[in-house]
C-alpha cells in the first residue's frame, strides 16, 4: 500500500489485561484486505499481565501499521467507582486520522478478512449513512453453549435514533464511522457510565444506522470483562442506563425527547421492580415517586404497579431465580437458532485462534 495514500480508516483498540486475547485481535485487524490504507491504534493501559509485551512485539513486526500508545495507570478514570478504559478511548480517538472510524478492543477479534472493505463500501454507496454496523458471534468461552449471534438474521436493516434510545443494538466490534460526524465529544462523556452507546447515538444524529446481516466479528464474554463483571448485578446496569439517559438528553432535539421520556419511564420502572424485589423498600419508594412523576397517565402509573407487584409476589415464592434461569434459557436457545441459520460450521474451538469462519 501506498505509504502517501490518505488513511481510509483508523481501527481504535483500547486494550487491558488481555493477554490471553490480544494477539489474536491484533491479527484479525491486521489480516483485513483492503484496496485503501488503514491504521490500527492500540491503546495499551499499563496492562500487568504481559499484554504490552505482545503488543510491542506485533507493533514491531507491522510498524506501517500498528501505532502503539503505552499509558500510565496514572491517566485512569474511575467511573462510578470503578477503573475504567475512557480516558485510553478518548486519547485513540483524537489520535485518529482515518476518514472512517472501527472500533475493536482487545478482547475482540474480527471473523473475515474483508470486513472493513465491505463496510467502507457501503458508506461510500450510502452517503445518508452515519452508522454501518453487521452481526457478531458471542463467544462467552463456554463451548457447552454452542455457538450464539446477537442479533437475528432478519434484524431490521434500517433503523434510527429512536430505535437506538430505546436499546444499545449495535455491538462495538462491529461498527464503523464516519470521523467528521463528530468534530468533539460532550464534556459529559468523560464521566458517562457506558463509551459505546453514547458514542453511537451522537453519531446516529448525522445519518441513518443501516445493519449488514453477516457475521463479521466476535464479542467475547469473560469474567475479565468490564461489562461481564457488573451484568449480574441486576441493579446495577439499570442505574448506568438512567445515568445515560440523564446525559444524552442535552445533545437530543426537542422532536426526540417523547422517545427519551419513555426510555427513562422504562428505567424508573426496572429500578424500583428490582429494589422491591430485594427488600429494599425505602429506596424503592424514592424512585416510585420518580416513576410517577415522569408517567405522562394515572393509567400508565397504575400498570407499572401492577408489574412491580407481580415480580415481587414472584420473588416472595421463591420463584426468582426459576424466572430468570428459563429466561436465560430461552435467550440461548434463541440466539443458536439463528446461528444455525446461517448454516456455517460451528466456530468453537479449544483454540482461540482457530475460531474464525473465514
């Protein structure tokens, strides 16, 4: 590739303690055929576990490729209270020259080796396009679940900026940018609980989201992971959703705030059906008062009671954890249906590096 060629696209890879993951990240990136030139930004964040030593090594095999940035744990910002990767994300961000922005982080990797080709292709074909963005395997490293894919085959393959308020659809790894959409990042995002959802919905004000149904990549669930390690604290993940809710309200215009109303309505509501169901009724009360004063009906009101009370009866009987077992059945029953669909060999391997369709 032409080394005077303006770069296409800037792959961002913020990476820690992932040392078990990471070559293989760094090689499905580097693997891509592509008629333009791209660039891959590693952000290494002062990682303990011999992550930086791979990383050094790649970077000195590919140095026309992999620009390599080796943070201090000294730049981590605690959100919530917990040590996060925003500030490694922001500074790749800024360093980006790419006209289009991928994101893969590095305990992800990429399933084919034309998907930033197939990707750019399409934006440049669709100019009304902010986001372009495809299906991911879910490799949660347990091959006693079989294969799963988040999204169904038949996802819609337009959707907007109210589809997105509503639920984070689009998986990190699979997304790609255009990099002028933003020209600088709210001065909230810094501290906002999640990077990617916001993120996609500041550029989902640009253009239309438009999804490709192949599998092009993978979104690996481990106990290491960020969000893994918080999932299962029910409460938890529904604060950060009405904290980003709180904060994605001032970039939204006024034709947008009934779609935000009601997805902080849906909030309020898991909240306080979770603090009631765990006993702890005084909180339970504050953010009922809150649920209430944000229905826009007494009817409304009135039937979110009736689901708070429901669950809690649930829990009463002991039923709790038979509910969410089947749930989580049903959802893994779902989710390899459609991976059979696809009808391609099974990804799982004892290998981490074998588990490529392509």
């Amino acid at each position: 590739m032409n080394a005077q060629q303006p770069i296409k696209v800037s792959v961002i890879m913020p990476t820690y303690n992932h040392k078990r993951f990471i070559k293989q990240a760094l090689l499905s990136a580097i693997n891509q055929k592509t008629d333009f030139r791209y660039e891959i930004l590693v952000g290494e964040d002062g990682s303990s576990d011999g992550t930086r030593e791979i990383v050094k090594q790649l970077a000195a095999e590919y140095p026309d490729l992999i620009r390599p940035f080796y943070n201090s744990r000294e730049n981590v910002i605690y959100i919530n209270g917990r040590a996060t990767g925003r500030w490694n994300f922001i500074n790749l961000m800024e360093h980006a020259q790419g006209e289009h922005i991928a994101i893969l982080e590095g305990d992800d990797y990429w399933l084919v080796k034309d998907k930033l080709q197939k990707q750019v292709n399409y934006l440049e074909e669709h100019k009304e396009c902010g986001i372009i963005f495809h299906n991911v395997i879910l490799d949660d490293m347990d091959p006693d679940l079989g294969t799963e894919v988040q999204l169904s085959p038949n996802f819609r393959t337009k959707s907007d900026i109210e589809d997105l308020l509503k639920k984070n659809f689009i998986p990190s790894c699979s997304v790609l940018y255009r990099n002028n959409l933003i020209k600088t990042l709210p001065e909230w995002y810094i501290r906002a609980p999640t990077g990617d959802w916001p993120l996609h919905v500041l550029n989902a004000k640009q253009g239309n989201i438009d999804y490709l149904p192949e599998l092009m990549g993978a979104y690996r669930q481990h106990k290491g992971g960020y969000w893994n390690s918080i999932k299962n604290q029910t409460l938890i993940p529904y604060l950060y959703d009405l904290q980003f809710y709180q904060f994605i309200q001032t970039e939204l215009p006024d034709n947008l705030m009934r779609a935000w109303q009601k997805s902080v309505i849906r909030s309020y509501y898991k909240i306080t059906k979770e603090l009631s169901i765990n006993g702890n009724s005084q909180r339970a009360i504050l953010y009922k008062e809150y649920l209430k004063q944000n229905c826009d009906s007494t009817l409304k009101y009135s039937i979110y009671l009736i689901k708070i009370d429901f669950w809690r009866l649930v829990s009463a009987l002991g039923l709790t954890h038979l509910s969410q077992y089947l749930k989580n059945l049903a959802r893994h029953k779902i989710r390899n249906y459609w991976w059979k669909s696809y009808n391609l060999p099974d990804s799982k391997s004892n290998n981490p590096d074998e588990r490529t369709i392509s």
